[in-house]
C-alpha cells in the first residue's frame, strides 16, 4: 500500500484523452488496458502529474474541497492504489 509522502508518477506508456465534462481516459499502451477518471480523479491525475504526493494531493482537495482531510486522504489512497494495481503509476524511490 503507498505511503502519504511517497512520489507517484504516470507511467510513461499511459496516454490521457480528457472528455467532456471534465472526465478522462487513461490508456496503457503496453498492457493496451484503459481506466476512466471523473472530475476528481483526473484533478489527482494532474497534481501526480506536478509531482505532488499524495499527502500534498490530499491537502489540497481538502482545503478547496468541503471534505475532511480523513476523507481526502483516504479518497486520494484509494484511487492512488488502483492506479498502481493497474499499471498506470509507478511509485518513486526518492
């Protein structure tokens, strides 16, 4: 399971297409598997795109966001571990 302040980033295979309405396809060139994001989903997407870690991520979705930062955590694990099961992110050793 990933850790708050471990660094997260897009698999290089992965190609976004955004959708209207603010969602997006993840594709996985090599393993030719696709993932929808919603709204929030592609906003994580994005800031594990900067280089955010998850523990930034949260931080940010809970002070813009009215959600708790419990919830923001574990919202932000949660598809954070999914995308890792997927293939789609891999996790940085810094």
């Amino acid at each position: 399971m990933i850790q708050l302040n471990q660094h997260v980033t897009p698999d290089h295979e992965v190609v976004i297409t955004e959708l209207e309405g603010k969602e997006a396809v993840l594709l996985h060139l090599g393993t030719k598997m696709y993932f929808t994001l919603n709204e929030t989903g592609l906003y994580i997407w994005q800031m594990l795109n900067d280089g955010l870690t998850p523990e930034e991520i949260s931080n940010r979705i809970s002070g813009e966001f009215d959600i708790t930062p419990e919830k923001a955590k574990e919202s932000v694990l949660t598809l954070v571990n999914e995308l890792i099961l997927e293939k789609l992110v891999k996790v940085e050793d810094r």
